[in-house]
C-alpha cells in the first residue's frame, strides 16, 4: 500500500509540473513572432485571407504573425513543412481545401495525413463558387444547362485549375448529381481556363467569383449560380443552385488555420478565441465581403468535423467516377 502511495504522489506531482507548465505556456505565448504559412503564391484568396487575418491577429497578440509564402504541389509543401515544424504555436498553416480535403486520396504517398498530422485551430472563410458559361451557349438557367446537356450528351466541355483540383471536383459532382455526359478539360491555373471559356472552346466553368465577376460584367461570359447557400452580396440577382432545384449542391474553395498536431491545447484554445475575434471586426467583414469571402469561424471541434464531413465526401466522388490517386 506505501509502495503505490508513493507511485500516486509520484503520478500526483507529475500532473502538477504539466499543469503548472501549461499555464506558464498559455501566460508567456507568444513570446516572439509567428510565422503563418500559405501554400499558395502572393496574390491568391488564401494569401489575401491569411494576410488579413495575420494583420489584425498581431495587434492582438502583441506579436507580428508574418505570413510565408511557400508556393507548390497545391499547398502540399507548405503543408510538409508545417507538420514537420515544432509544435510550440510559433509555426502555423493557413491551409485551403486542396492540401488537407482532397490531397490524401489523389497524390500517391502523400507524406502526411491531415488529421492526424495537423491540428483544426479555426476555420477562417469560404469562397462558393460561381458557375458561369459562354453567352452564346443557350441557357440562362441550371435547368436549361442541364436539359441541353441531356440533350447533346458529349458535345459539352468544362474547363477546371487541373487535375483534381476543387473545381474538378466541383465539376464532376454536378455531373454526378445531374447525370449529364460533359467532358473535363484541365488547364494550368483560372486564367487559361477562363481564356478558353470566353473563347467559345470550353462551354462552361466553376470558378471563384473573384475571377470571373468582372467578365460576366462586361457581358463576355454569363453567370448561372452560386455553388454556396446563400447570394452573394456583391450580386444579389444571381441565384444560389438550391434556389433553382438542386438542393444537395455546394462547391468551392475554403481555408483555416491549422498547427502541427502536438501543438499544446492552451495554444489552440487561444488561438481559436483570436482567429474567431477577428473574424467579428466589422472592418474585416467589409473587406471580406468585398472579395467574396464568406466569414466562418466557430470552435476547432467544429472545423475538425468539417474537414472529416470534406474528406468524405470528395472521396466517396472519386470512388464513383474513377479518379485516381496520381
């Protein structure tokens, strides 16, 4: 009976050094400057989301989050780079769907696994995107590109970023949904797609706002909904797809914050309580409004559950039409 007194006080005074250790941490982080990695050029939505973010971030935490570009293999460099990083809350990822939703069943090898590698600290928005077509292809509506599809099986083109990329997926879940016969055609980015498509080569696209608003403006392309739930506020006239039918049809881009998986939960606790503040200045909803984004936040439970619902989903679609790890 001593011996196992002993061993408790011995567990008991163990339980009191990590507490005392992860209060300590909570109290002094962040001690210097956070780097919030983007797996993506300068320039881009995720960019433009993460330096939003890491400005207003480091007025509140009293230290500069400097945002690292580190651009290659959708995300996944940046991605490896912050898995491999010590997990102390000095290195952070602001991750988008490619790297972390869609990475694990179509890049062979993939040298991490998102949810057990990285950990959920907050999601920060989303983008939906805008299906838009050619003007002189005769639809106006989802119906009417759907019925004319079913009408001319094989003779319609859609254009997406490349090879299992979100629009692709986003472009063979209509299919799927939709039971319409059209061909995918990958490009090496948005503007090449969008070149074509204005070109009367390919007939339509999913595409984020940002990129193609401004030409179904100018009339050279025409725009027949938004893959999200709700109008965007920017162009309240063109409907969401659940307005016309197809309620089970969503589709875009989104990113979050993440850190590398032994990150201590006081960090993250902390971190999640600052992103979701953030997300609430009026300033920031402004200019998220502006560029499309629409604000999200909520707890790191709630984004985890996200991530996993993601997976699911873009994987069961890659099981059904045959798409294939590369």
């Amino acid at each position: 009976m001593k011996k196992i007194t002993s061993s408790l006080a011995i567990f008991g005074c163990f339980s009191l050094l990590f507490c005392a250790a992860a209060i300590a941490q909570s109290e002094t982080w962040p001690s210097r400057n956070i780097r919030l990695i983007v797996g993506y050029s300068p320039g881009g939505t995720t960019d433009i989301a993460a330096r939003l973010v890491a400005e207003r971030l480091s007025g509140r935490l009293g230290k500069q989050v400097i945002v690292e570009n580190r651009a290659g293999a959708g995300g996944t460099v940046a991605t490896l780079s912050v898995v491999r990083a010590e997990p102390d809350g000095y290195t952070l990822l602001m991750a988008a769907a490619p790297e972390v939703s869609i990475a694990p069943f179509t890049i062979k090898g993939l040298a991490y696994d998102p949810l057990v590698d990285l950990r959920p600290v907050a999601m920060v928005g989303s983008v939906p995107f805008l299906l838009v077509a050619h003007p002189q292809l005769p639809v106006n509506t989802v119906a009417e590109l759907i019925a004319y599809a079913r009408a001319n099986p094989g003779k319609l083109n859609y254009s997406s970023f490349g090879e299992n990329t979100t629009n692709h997926f986003a472009g063979e879940l209509f299919k799927s949904l939709t039971q319409i016969n059209t061909l995918h055609v990958p490009y090496k980015g948005s503007g090449p797609s969008i070149i074509d498509l204005i070109s009367g080569q390919i007939q339509y696209s999913f595409d984020a706002p940002a990129a193609v608003m401004e030409q179904v403006r100018g009339g050279r392309l025409k725009a027949l909904a938004i893959a999200g739930t709700q109008r965007l506020a920017n162009a309240p006239n063109i409907p969401t797809f659940a307005e016309q039918g197809l309620t089970t049809f969503t589709a875009g881009t989104w990113f979050g914050v993440l850190a590398p998986n032994k990150t201590p939960q006081t960090v993250v606790d902390r971190l999640n309580i600052e992103v979701n503040a953030v997300l609430a200045l009026p300033e920031l909803l402004k200019v998220f409004a502006d560029r499309d984004i629409v604000p999200v936040g909520g707890s790191a439970q709630d984004f985890r559950s996200f991530i996993v619902s993601e997976t699911g989903k873009w994987k069961k679609l890659a099981l059904e039409v045959g798409i294939q790890a590369q």
